[in-house]
C-alpha cells in the first residue's frame, strides 16, 4: 500500500468524531491539506475549523470535494458513517478509502507505539500517559478518545518517534495497530451488537495482547486472564505494579505506589475515584519502565488536570456537582462507587442518559443493579447514536426503570431534566452518560454558581 507520506490531502468523513478529529489534526499539524464532512456542527467541528481546517455539514458534492486529485488524495471514514453520498462518490471515483483503524495503524508501524486497551479506562489512561511524556519530554504524538484539560485537545504533537492512542475494540479496530508497549484496564463484555457474546470479545483482546513484542511491555490489571505472560498492575493488592494507602485530603487524592522492590510514597493528584488510581498505577508503572524517573513522574501526576467528562468535580458550597461519560455498568459502578466511598453521608441524585438500545437491552439488569445505589435517580430517554427505534421494539428508559429496585425514580426528556433538577433536593449531583446529556454542563453550572454565589472549585 501506498505511504501515507505520498499524500497531500486529507478528506475525513465523519471528521467531528473525537478519533477523527485527533487523526485530521495530526495530518493538519504535518502540513498536509485537509478537508472533512460531518452532519452536525459541534464545539470539536468549530475548533477544527477555528485551526483552518475546512469542514461541510451537507452531503454534497461541492467544487472541493470535485477538484481533488485522487492520486494525492487519501479518504478516511468511520464505521458509525453508513449510506453517505460524499463515500459513495470517492468509491466510483476510483479514490483510496480507509477506515480510520487502518490509517492509524500505518502510523503505528513506523512509531514506537504506546496503546491502551480496555472496555473502560483508556481513555482517562492514555491521557495521563501522554501527559507524563509531555513532562518528561519524551518525542512523541497522542490520538485520544477525549479532550485532555492540559492541552484542551484530543492530538498532542512533542514529536514522533513514540505515539500515544487508544486501542479501540469496537469493529475490532485495535488489531490493525503494532503495539510495542500496550495496557490493558478491563474485558468486560460490551458491543455485544458486534461480538456477540463475552468469550467473544475476550479472545479479541488476547488476540490484541499478541501484537505486543515482549510481556515486559504488556501491562494488565490483575485478575485479567490474557492468554500469556504480562505485567500485572492493581490497587490495594499485591500486584507487579501495584498502589495502595488512598486517601483524600482537601480535594487532593494522595497513594503510595510499589514495584517489585521498590515504594514511593505519596503521590498526589486531582482526579477522585479509585477507578482512577488504577488508571494511574498502570501510566506509572509504564512510563517507569520506559526509563523516566519517579521525581518526574511525581511532579507531573500533581499537574495532570483530567479528560473533559472523565469525573468532572465542581463544588458549590455544601453541594458538589460530578458529570462523567460512564455508558456501561460496570463505569457506573466505578463512579458511583467513588461518590458513595468519599461521600457515605450525602445524598446522590443520578441523572443517566442509556446509550444506545442494544446495549440497554443486554445489560439491563446489571444497569438496574448500578443505578439501585442512588439515592434518587432520573431515567433520560435512551440516547440511539448509530442504532433506530423501530429495530429495538420495546427497548425504552421506562422499560428499564421499572427493573430498578428503588422509589425516587422518574423518567425524563432531555429537554425537561434541567427543571426537573432545579427542583430537587441533593447534596451530590451526578450527570453521567455518553450521548448529549454535556449539553446540560453549562446550565447545571451557571445555575448552581448563580445559586451558591461561589466561583466553581
């Protein structure tokens, strides 16, 4: 296949999705020209263009999209993109179309790659990762799945002899990389609408723990069953590499992490959740083997400012808002598990949005187990994403509230939940799904600074 170096423009289909965008600003921060389509106008899409990176919203055959040379070209889509007539037109055409996964595979090839894979945590850990190798200015590019708080981008350009992503499972993405240092956080069944069952999807991420040269450069959470020899990392158990003696003080979270022979006490960073640690032992524990030293890494987890939407704390007073993009039980758990640990005296109020019908429907009691910890919970309508109504018949946020063993429940429409929150009684708010409930953020925000009187925290 030809080098990506032969091209000189970009055409991106879908270019507003957070893989996407991080894929079209390393091409754009490479001097290459680049174009894009997506439907919808965002805050990523106007920052794209804000950057001089032309964007459409309409799937038309523009002059543009006309006088491109398909021999200079390369067009990059998503999976989540089905029947677009701008894809159908580079296909007749004669053009080079490649998935997303695939391009930045061929990246992968020619860097030191560095990749966090896990149905949950790689996103927060990729992140961290690539921030501990801005401070230890390690040569280096990062494709996140998030927008980091120190750089408020998801692409970090220091260089490229290392590159820094996350190894996606969905569609099996993760197995057109050449991982040479990889994490694992979790395997718990999720996308079953293209795994099928979980033994599926484990032996997915076996297959992906493969790719990775050496078991010195394999990091997995312990109790993780990967098919070979690795690393393992934990919290509050003996692991290789493991943390432990949590505790917060003021809004700081302070713990002591081992090696095989070696403890460093006290580390301290901003981000809540136990969850969280686990994601930092693992960052830790790699860049250590990678060769930086413990006073650098000190240094830079205290400076580390979180993923927007990864456990987002504000405090007001005597109330504390959280919002975190938690879409699967077993996150839910995480974070609300965090709240409860930190918090065991103040009342919790979840607001959830469900993403997508078909991962309701196969884990909806375990969803109706998580949610059951609130104190009281509001039910959004299901978020579809990629997936239609009409092939989930049944499938609804009324449906799975019913399953939830607790009182204070209620249904709501996006539209209505910010009344319906003004007007309840809590000392902790939580917003946590991965569809539009961000468009929320802002006005809980204005509203609980507005009621307080006090700057957020």
């Amino acid at each position: 296949m030809t080098s990506l170096n032969t091209y000189q423009n970009f055409y991106f289909v879908g270019i507003g999705g957070i893989g996407m965008s991080a894929l079209a600003r390393y091409f754009h921060a490479s001097g290459k020209k680049v174009l894009g389509y997506d439907k919808t106008v965002t805050k990523l899409t106007s920052a794209l263009v804000s950057e001089g990176i032309d964007i459409v919203f309409e799937d038309i055959i523009d002059d543009k999209i006309v006088g491109l040379d398909k021999e200079n070209t390369l067009v990059i889509f998503t999976p989540a993109i089905k029947k677009l007539g701008i894809l159908k037109h580079f296909h007749e055409e004669g053009f080079t179309v490649l998935k997303r996964a695939k391009v930045l595979g061929m990246i992968t090839q020619s860097t030191n790659c560095i990749a966090m894979a896990g149905t949950h945590g790689k996103t927060t850990t990729s992140s961290l990762v690539a921030h501990l190798c801005k401070e230890a200015d390690l040569s280096f590019s990062a494709f996140l799945g998030g927008i980091a708080e120190n750089f408020h981008s998801n692409f970090i350009f220091n260089g490229s002899d290392f590159s820094v992503l996350e190894a996606d499972e969905y569609d099996r993405s993760f197995l057109n990389l050449s991982p040479d240092w990889a994490v694992i956080t979790s395997t718990d069944a999720d996308h079953l609408d293209i795994y099928g069952d979980t033994a599926t999807i484990e032996k997915s991420f076996c297959d992906f723990a493969g790719l990775v040269p050496s078991a010195q450069q394999l990091f997995v959470r312990k109790g993780i069953n990967i098919g070979r020899e690795t690393k393992t990392y934990a919290v509050n158990e003996e692991a290789d590499f493991y943390s432990d003696n949590i505790r917060e003080i003021g809004d700081k979270i302070y713990f002591d992490f081992h090696t095989e022979n070696e403890t460093v006490k006290d580390f301290e960073w901003e981000i809540p959740g136990i969850h969280n640690v686990e994601n930092a032992t693992a960052a830790i524990a790699l860049l250590h083997s990678l060769g930086v030293d413990f006073q650098t890494l000190k240094r830079a987890i205290a400076r580390f400012k979180g993923i927007k939407r990864r456990y987002a704390k504000h405090t007001y007073g005597d109330k504390i808002y959280i919002d975190d993009y938690a879409h699967h039980p077993t996150e839910l758990d995480a974070v609300i598990g965090s709240v409860k640990t930190f918090y065991p005296d103040k009342k919790l109020l979840v607001v959830f949005q469900p993403h997508l019908f078909s991962r309701t429907r196969d884990f909806a009691d375990a969803f109706a187990q998580s949610l059951s910890a609130a104190d009281e919970l509001v039910l959004l309508d299901i978020y579809p994403a990629r997936e239609l109504q009409e092939n989930f018949e049944g499938i609804t946020s009324t449906w799975l509230a019913e399953k939830i063993a607790m009182e204070a429940k209620e249904v709501a429409t996006l539209e209505n939940a910010f009344e319906i929150i003004k007007n309840k009684n809590f000392d902790i708010l939580l917003t946590v799904g991965a569809g539009n409930i961000d468009t929320l953020y802002d006005g809980i925000v204005e509203w609980l600074s507005a009621k307080t009187n006090i700057a957020t925290v």
